[in-house]
C-alpha cells in the first residue's frame, strides 16, 4: 500500500460517520502493511501460551510483531502457584518461543500490588526481604540473556493519583523502600535487561501522570537503577485532545527509554448512559489511538523502546473476557478475524512518517 493510500485510510472513516444508519457495515479491511515492517522501533503484543496453539494467532504474530510480553504467566500468580516451588513452563515455553523465532521477550512484571499477597503472608521483616530478593533473583536470573527487558515494579501509583499505593510490599519494605530494593534486586539478577517502572493511567488522569513523574525522579535521584519508563496506555477515548501528548512528553524529558506497553482503546465506557454512537467512538478511538502513535514517534529514536498493544485481535483482550462486556469492544488494532481495521491504517501511517 503506497504512502497516499495509507494516509487517505482514516478519512474512510469520516466518510461513514455521515451516514450513522450504515454504523454496522464494516468496511472492507484496507490493506496495510504489517506494522513491524514500517514502524522504526518494536511492535510488541501481549502472549499467552496458549495462544502458541493457535496457527491463525501466530500467523498474525509472526507477521505483525518483534516483540513479546508475557500477559500473566510471567506473574507471581503464576510462578508461584503452587506452595514450596516455582513454576517455570509457560513461561518457558514463551521465551524458548521467542528465542526460536528471533522476537525480543519483554518480562511482565517481578514487583506488582495485585500479585504474591498469600505467597509471602506470615514472613516477618527479615525473612520477608530475603524471600524478596530470592524471587527476584530466580525468576529474573533465570531468564537472564533469553528477555531485553522487564517491568520491575507494576502499577506503584495510588488509582486517585493520590501518592503511592498501600500493599503487602510498602508496608514490609517502604513506600519507595519496596522499590528500589527491586530495582537493585533486578539488576544484579540480569545487568543486561532494562528495568521498568510502570503504570496506567498516566494519561487518562494527568494526576497520576503527575505522582508518577515525581516517583520516577525521587527514585532515580536514590539510585534506583531505572532504565526505562512504561506507560501501560490502556486508553480513555474520551480524554481531551492533547493530554496524550503531553505525558508522553514528559516521560521522555527523564532522556531514558519509553514503552507504550499495553495499549488498548476500549469503546465502552465505564460510567452509565453512553449515547455516543459506534462511529463517534470509533473516531474517537482513533484520534487518541493516533495522538498516541504520534506522540511516540516524536520521541528521540534512541528513547523509542517498543509501541506494545495488549494483544493482536479484539477477541485475544482481557476486555473481552470474564464477561466484561457483550461481545463487541474493539479494543485491539486487529479485528476478531486478525485483519488490519481503519486504526490499523491509520497507525501504519503515522509510523511509515518516519
Ligand atoms: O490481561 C491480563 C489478564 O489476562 C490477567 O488475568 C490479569 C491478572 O494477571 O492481568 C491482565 O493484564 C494486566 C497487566 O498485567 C497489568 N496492567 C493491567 C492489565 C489488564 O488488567
């Protein structure tokens, strides 16, 4: 697809928003190229194993993205699922893929709230930092030279934006204490990996963005070993036009490496009465979807770590399971069939700029 055509995809949509009558004619999935070929920096998506076993999942994988993140069985919820050992064959399975298949493996995540609450319940101070930079040391020296990176710490900011979050790791080790341990922990396990602070949020409440910049530079100043900043970017659509672009620059002032770690843009909306129609939301998916792209890209090169979307088609997202909704979110930028959509386009072409 020539440059003209790429360019001209999104005002497709625009077309269709005059006539609403049409909102559930899909147009024909416009040709784009795949995005690891035009995009000058990764493509990654999230991967579960079981999606290895899905010939039309990988066909789509090996075409699209060069990078991978673990979606949860690189999680203590994993690892550690049974008492006394440590379960290793996910995400074995997932870097032995990744190393067969020349994909860079992104680790997802040693230090996270959510995660390792009961696993580490009635271990006192000492014991519990021991057992601390025990789990960091296997899980990350383990896959030391088979991943590039890891989030070191998940989701650290309080929802409000409010400060940092209360969990069985503040409150063993220290508000920042928990962290710059895992920092440190991390980087003596794997010298070589990038170590990520990362978050959500960041740009749908500028609050949070806000607490998080200030935790990245109070540890930092620290010492914590800090290599990159991920913004998980699970879109509001509705967020005001140029929010976006303001938190992405931002993160990049620190000068490290920034990752736009998992992406997506529901079109659903939380709160109740949605009137918007289907096509409102999808031009509003994509105008954020696109900002987004474009804030990336005018990122330095060397601070453009990997644009990462929380999964290939609409049917792979978490937002679809557990009943989340009926069946029809697109959140992703590949359709239910695993073909390319108008945002696709419209991503491609934003990233072919460059
Ligand atoms: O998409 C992930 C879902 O399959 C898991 O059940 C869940 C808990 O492990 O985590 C989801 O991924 C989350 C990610 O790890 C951190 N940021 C928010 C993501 C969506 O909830």
């Amino acid at each position: 697809m020539n440059r003209r055509a790429l360019l001209a995809a999104p005002l497709a949509l625009g077309a269709l928003s005059a006539c609403d009558r049409f909102a559930t004619a899909q147009p024909a999935p416009p040709s784009v190229p795949p995005l690891k070929s035009v995009a000058p920096f990764p493509i990654g998506s999230a991967v579960m194993s079981g999606q290895l076993d899905d010939p039309a999942w990988v066909a789509l994988a090996r075409q699209q993205v060069n990078q991978l993140t673990p979606e949860w069985e690189m999680k203590m919820e994993y690892i550690l699922q049974s008492p006394g050992r440590m379960t290793f064959d996910a995400p074995d399975r997932i870097a032995d893929v990744c190393a067969a298949e020349g994909v860079r493996l992104h680790g997802h995540a040693l230090i996270w709230y959510s995660q390792g609450e009961q696993a580490f319940a009635g271990l006192d101070g000492r014991a519990f930092a021991a057992a601390f930079d025990r789990y960091i040391a296997e899980v990350a020296g383990r896959y030391r030279g088979k991943l590039v990176s890891w989030d070191v710490v998940n989701e650290p900011i309080a929802e409000d934006g409010n400060g940092l979050r209360d969990s069985h790791w503040s409150r063993a080790l220290g508000d920042d204490g928990y962290m710059i341990r895992a920092f440190e922990q991390a980087r003596l396990a794997d010298p070589d990996a990038v170590l990520f602070l990362n978050d959500y949020n960041l740009e749908n409440n500028p609050a949070k963005g806000a607490t998080f910049l200030r935790t990245v530079e109070r540890l930092l100043k620290a010492g914590a070993p800090i290599g990159g900043l991920g913004t998980q970017s699970h879109l509001d659509i509705e967020i005001p036009a140029g929010q976006i672009t303001t938190l992405i620059r931002e993160l990049g002032a620190f000068g490290l490496p920034v990752h736009v770690s998992e992406l997506d843009a529901s079109l659903r909306r939380e709160r109740r009465g949605d009137f918007r129609s289907r096509v409102q939301r999808l031009e509003q998916q994509q105008a954020r979807v696109v900002e987004l792209a474009e804030a990336f890209m005018s990122l330095p090169a060397r601070q453009r770590f990997a644009f990462t979307a929380w999964g290939l088609r609409d049917s792979d997202s978490w937002l679809r399971r557990d009943g989340r909704d009926d069946g029809k979110d697109q959140p992703l930028l590949f359709d239910d069939a695993g073909q390319a959509k108008p945002l696709t386009a419209a991503v491609a072409g934003v990233f072919g700029r460059g």
